[in-house]
C-alpha cells in the first residue's frame, strides 16, 4: 500500500472507499495523529501513518491510501499516545461475546463487504392507520431457552420469529439500540470515575461499579450494528438479512436511537440517512435531549422515512395548507399510557380524557398509543402489583418510576387465587380492547400479547436473565388471552372505521343520519361524563369508511364500564335491517356471536367491555338471498348478463 496526494476531502469522517484508494478521515486538534493499520486476520501491527500538515483542513485530517486490500486490514486512529476507535467505523474485527468487558483501544475497525444481495428489496411504508407496532429488545426476544430458535437472542433469531408476529397481527417492530455499544464499562471508564478516590481503594469499588447496560442507552459506534447480537461474526449482513426478510413479509423495522448532549447535533442525520441508504432501515425512534427534530423533520433525503419522537411542532415543519403526501412523522409520548391505566384501575374523573386519548390523531402526523414499553411494567405486572420491586438491580429500590399507575388485583404479585387470576386476566383483555380500539396506532411491548411479566421490576436496564427475556412457554400457558389479542388486532385491521386515517370528527358531516364517532349513556345519544362515571358506550358508524371501494364498513359499539359495578348502557337504533350483535366480552373465557339481548345489552359487568357490531337481521338476510336466487334463476332461464345489478341484455 502507498500514499496517494489527492485534494482533502474531509467528510464523511472514518474510512472510505474511492476509486482506487482509501480515505481516512480524522478529527484532531492535536498536531501528532494519524492512522494504525492491522492484519485483520492477526491483529498484528503493519503501518503507522501520521498526518502530515498538508493533509489538514481546520481540526479535519484526511489521508489518502492506495492499493489497500480492505478485506485483510483494521485500523484505529491515534492522538499523541492515545489510541481512538474510529466512531464512524462500519464495522469491528472479531466476534464479540455479549456481556464481556471490553476497551475501547483495542476495538479494531474493519471495512463493510458491500456483496449483500438485497433483491430488489422494497420499504413497504405502511401507513399509520394500517399499523400496529412491537417494542423489543433483540436480546431479550429470543434468549431465553424456551424461544426455541437455533440463534438466541440475535438478528437471526428474531428472523426465526417473523412467522409468529405476522400471525400476532404485527406490521412494524421497534428495537431498542441495537448499534454497537459497550454494555460493561471498560477498566479505564470506571478508574476515570475513580480518580477522586484514594487509589488503594480503586479496585475494590472498580466490580461493585461494573453495572450491565442491558438496554443500551449511552453513546455508541452509531453507524455499527452490534456484534454481539450476531450469531456469526459479520453483525452487518445478519441485520440487512432481517431487514430484508421483515420487508419480504410486508413489515417493517424503526430503531431506537439515542444521543446524549456530548453527540454532536449536526451529525444526527448524517447517521440517520447512512441506516436508510446502507440498511433499508423504515424508521428511527430519536431519544435524547435538544434533538434537532425540525431540521430532521425537514430533511428531503428522511421524507417518506418514519420519525418518532415526544413532539413534532409541525407549523414549523410544514407550509399553512400544506399536506404531507406521505406522513412519517409520529408522537410518541405517555400521556395515553397513564390517562388509560388510570381508567382501567377505576380512578375517579377520567372519562373525558379517556375519550380524546382515544380519539386523537395530531394534524399532519401519526401518533403511537401504548399502555407499556420497555420502561415501567409490562401488561401483565400492571394488574398485578401496586408497587415496582427492582431489589435485583442493586440499588434499593430507589431506581425506576414510583409513578405506575397499575392495580394488583387483591394480592401483590404471583398467586393462585382462581377469582384474582380470573379478574388479572380480564384487566389484560380490557387493556388490550382499549388498545385495538383507539384511532391511533397501537404498540405493544415483546410479550404482552401472552401476558408476560418482569416480576415487578419496572427498570431492568441492568437485568439480563430470566427478567428480561421473553418466557415463551408463558404463550402455552396463555393461549386464550393471545388468542383474544389475535382477534382483536384482526378486528381493527379488516375494519377501517376503527383505525382512521384521521381523527373522527363527532359530526355527521355526509348527512348520513349519524355522527361518525358518537357516546352514549343510560340513554343513547347522552353520555354521562360527570367525574364520578367510569362506564361509556362508543359508537362507529361505518358509513364513514369504506371496507372496499364500494361496501361500506360496519357499526361498531364499544361498551366499556371500569367501575366495580355493573351499570346500564344503551345501544342506538341502526338503519332498518341491521341489528346489534355481541361480537366479543371480556367477561366471557371465549369470543361467541350471538344476537343482542335486551336485558343483557343495558347491563355491562362490572370491569369488562363489550362489543357490538352491526349485522343484517334474519329477514333482511333471508330477503337479499332469496332477490340473490331470484337473479340467478332469471340469468339461467333468459340468458341475461347483468352488471351492477342492471340489465344489461
């Protein structure tokens, strides 16, 4: 390999491939710096290159090699005697063992193989209303020995588990930072925070520090996937294979990102469009502070791919009249989870808010509705303890949030009380009918569907054991709760007026007899939303959406008490020749259609929903078949052709 003199050209930073060289570009304010070259295969030094005064532009140094086979060479950088992973490499040498600790001086980069054959892969860029979204950590999805995949806990294993989420009713899975990072601070990390201390002290605190970062949220090498979460040693072909594989089922993958205040703001996007071009990546979920979320909002390279963040100032973003032809943009935010917790446990003066939240869709963007997510508990902890119980994570339980909104159910954790079990499991059902039935797009964290639980503990971001990974033999032991998810997620994906593009507007603005959305009380068409009620009936009128381009969807009734007493609610009268019918009770173990009885309809149990849909009634039914025999016996007997039920000849 030699040096070739070309003109600098400083970004993008790391090493890259041009032509017929290599250019590596290094930030340094020092005037001693320059490159460290590697046999890949041996780790054994071959070159030290500094930068020479000529090959800097400001604190920029750039340095051109030619004939350097970057298949057999890693490389470093180096500051006086310091050495310096390169935070824009692709990529590190070497297999890497999850939960090993690690320097950073010795993290070699190493360059892409850029042979990956997508396959004409395409982004599916679903939209939100066609969207239901999985919270998972790459991990803790498939490790535990009960996943029964051949690749635990890595971008395989999840590969292993498509089939499974498809038939969940999944379209889009969000996954914690799966960028490579250090889970296990280095020696020289931990002696740094140490230095105030007396140094024959230092290495009794250096283990008692060594806390696991499970979660991943600290700056990392943001334009790596992790290695540790490959099965094999090359991390980056084993995500392009997931995204690629998602893809070839009509899902898609929106990653989590964090960026403490020490990231520099201006190269957000950078990374952001660096995962969308080499990736395929359909979305970021951005954590951080001060966030440039408008100039990223705005960036044309980022427009059809999805951004979540807490909010979007969208006046900012877009032109008064101006419609976004494709709406990536979502909030992502709790106010749902605790407005919704608070009206399962029966809280006083909730109604009102319960309704928007289920309701509301921000002008211009989408927004991600959730009742749990990788902070706070699960589904299944939040009806079963009325306290966080994080003694494992070593810290007294001072850690996480003291704020949870959840409700044991009568006992606090595990227990084999047939009636708290049963009511524990009907909570779940009411919160996953909330979920299934709010306008917005629904999230689900890995496991809630079959009700899993963390034991508690609402901050395992240290935890990576069995409170963590996803128990699957729980999916056995649950099968009817993720049966009733299944039929609920399948409900609002086959019914359009269930998960509207835009927010209903409680008008009847076609002059079609009914309001698209309308509540209901006692009487119908008079909610009570004093503070004292917990009890509602919703009603979606179908004649607002189309199940195709030209039949109509159907009247949906969502009956919803959360008091610990059954109340009365009434159902409005539909058009002639349709009557309610009980599609499905949290109440009842299974989901049974049966006609509506009066006495029944007016009397919703304590803590449960019901739902009603609209269906023909007999006679309608028996009068459209026999027209339907009527048509066909004269098509047979006159060989008449009709089209749109209109003789043609």
């Amino acid at each position: 390999m030699t040096e070739k003199k070309m003109q600098i050209r400083p970004y993008p930073l790391g090493a890259h491939r041009e032509s017929d060289c290599v250019r590596f570009s290094f930030v340094s304010k020092q005037e001693h710096c320059g490159v460290l070259l590697y046999d890949r295969a041996t780790g054994r030094k071959l070159k030290k290159l500094p930068f020479l005064p000529e090959e800097r532009m400001g604190n920029v140094c750039c340095k051109y090699l030619k004939d350097i086979d970057t298949s057999a060479v890693s490389y470093q950088f180096y500051q006086g005697d310091e050495i310096i992973p390169d935070e824009h490499a692709r990529g590190f040498a070497g297999s890497c063992q999850y939960g090993k600790v690690r320097e950073e001086k010795n993290m070699k980069a190493v360059f892409l193989n850029n042979d990956f054959d997508w396959e004409e892969d395409q982004q599916p860029r679903l939209p939100y209303e066609q969207s239901v979204c999985y919270c998972m950590h790459v991990r803790g999805f498939t490790k535990h020995p009960s996943s029964q995949v051949k690749h635990k806990g890595t971008f395989l294993g999840i590969v292993e588990k498509i089939p499974y989420l498809k038939e969940s009713g999944i379209t889009t899975i969000e996954i914690q930072p799966a960028y490579e990072f250090l889970e296990l601070p280095s020696d020289t990390e931990l002696k740094k925070k140490l230095a105030y201390i007396a140094a024959e002290e230092n290495s009794k605190l250096l283990d008692s520090m060594r806390i696991l970062n499970y979660w991943g949220y600290k700056k990392g090498f943001y334009y790596a996937p992790k290695a540790a979460y490959a099965a094999g040693d090359d991390s980056s072909v084993e995500f392009k294979t997931l995204v690629k594989t998602l893809h070839r089922n009509h899902m898609e993958v929106v990653m989590q990102f964090y960026f403490p205040k020490n990231v520099n703001r201006g190269e957000i996007a950078e990374i952001l469009r660096f995962w969308v071009l080499e990736y395929h990546v359909d979305g970021f979920h951005l954590l951080g502070e001060d966030i440039p979320v408008t100039l990223l909002a705005k960036d044309a390279a980022l427009a059809d791919t999805k951004l979540w963040y807490d909010s979007f100032d969208t006046d900012k973003i877009y032109e008064k009249d101006e419609k976004p032809s494709y709406r990536n943009l979502a909030e992502y935010r709790d106010e749902y989870l605790y407005a919704m917790r608070k009206f399962l446990k029966s809280d006083e003066d909730m109604l009102n808010n319960v309704l928007y939240q289920m309701r509301y869709i921000p002008e211009k963007q989408g927004r991600i509705h959730y009742m749990s997510n990788y902070y706070g508990m699960t589904l299944m902890d939040m009806v079963s303890y009325d306290r966080k119980h994080n003694e494992e994570n070593g810290e007294d339980n001072r850690d996480g949030n003291d704020y949870n909104c959840s409700w044991n159910c009568g006992e606090e954790g595990a227990t084999r009380k047939k009636k708290i079990v049963a009511l524990r499991r009907k909570q779940l059902k009411n919160a996953m009918c909330m979920l299934a039935f709010s306008q917005s797009t629904p999230l689900i964290f890995m496991g809630d569907e079959f009700g899993n639980t963390q034991f508690g503990n609402n901050n395992p971001y240290c935890q990576d054991n069995k409170t963590t990974w996803l128990d699957w033999k729980e999916l056995d032991k649950n099968q009817e709760l993720y049966q009733f998810w299944q039929s609920v997620i399948a409900l609002r994906r086959e019914h359009p007026i269930l998960c509207p593009e835009r927010s209903l507007r409680i008008m009847d603005y076609i002059a079609c007899g009914y309001p698209d959305l309308s509540y209901h009380g006692q009487n119908a068409w008079r909610p009570r939303l004093e503070s004292y009620n917990r009890h509602i009936g919703i009603m979606y009128c179908g004649k607002y959406a189309k199940k195709n381009r030209t039949e109509e969807d159907d009247f949906f009734y969502v009956a919803m008490n959360m008091h610990w007493e059954a109340h009365e609610l009434a159902l409005p009268k539909l058009p002639k020749g349709l009557e309610w019918q009980i599609l499905c009770s949290t109440e009842t173990q299974t989901n049974t259609q049966e006609a509506v009885n009066a006495e029944y309809v007016r009397l919703i149990p304590a803590r449960s929903i019901v739902v009603f849909k609209s269906e023909e009634e007999p006679d309608a039914v028996s009068q459209n078949q026999k027209r339907s025999s009527d048509k066909r016996k004269k098509t047979a007997g006159e060989q008449t052709v009709t089209v749109n039920d209109r003789t043609i000849f």
